[in-house]
C-alpha cells in the first residue's frame, strides 16, 4: 500500500500519541459541558469514547484505503444495534417507573 504523504512519520510517533490520548482524565476532557449533565447517579453514553473505534474504521477506509469487510460492517451494526437497544430499554424502564 502507497504512503499518504500526511501520515508521514505517524508510525513513530503514534505509541506517544496513543498514551497521551488515553491519559486524559475523563472531568478534565469534559470540564466544558460537565453543567450540561445530570447529576449522579446518572447514565451517560459516550459515542465517541476510548480511541474512537468508528472514526479510526472511516479513517482507515476513506483515507488510507484499507479494506472494509463484512465483518467490519457487522460488528458496526452490532455496536449501533446495541446503543439503540440500550436507549430503548432505558425508555422503557424510566416510562414504567413513572
């Protein structure tokens, strides 16, 4: 596979950049909107959290050209099929205890 010219040197330096991604505290990442959430006890879903999973698959296919496979399309729907079960199963218990 061909180098992007903008991923030069990623490679190097990627192990550092991973650490320090990872080394975030969670309230400090998110001091910005921490007013936005309810208070605890409270459940909170992060899409986006950890290492971004789903943009590194949409970066590796649309900008470094690897293979997108069946298996990667069923384990995205399986991640999406389970946020929206957990969101409705959510509902529903919120709805009953009301």
């Amino acid at each position: 596979m061909a180098r992007v010219p903008g991923t030069a040197g990623y490679a190097d330096e990627a192990p550092v950049l991973f650490k320090r991604y990872e080394g975030r505290d969670f309230a400090q990442v998110h001091e910005p909107i921490l007013n936005l959430l309810s208070p605890a006890p409270a459940r909170v879903l992060d899409i986006g959290a950890g290492t971004g999973l789903a943009l590194r698959m949409i970066v590796a296919v649309m900008i470094l050209g690897e293979a997108f496979t069946i298996w990667h399309a069923l384990g995205t729907a399986l991640v999406i099929g389970g946020s929206v079960w957990f969101a409705r199963t959510e509902r529903r218990v919120r709805q009953a205890a009301v």
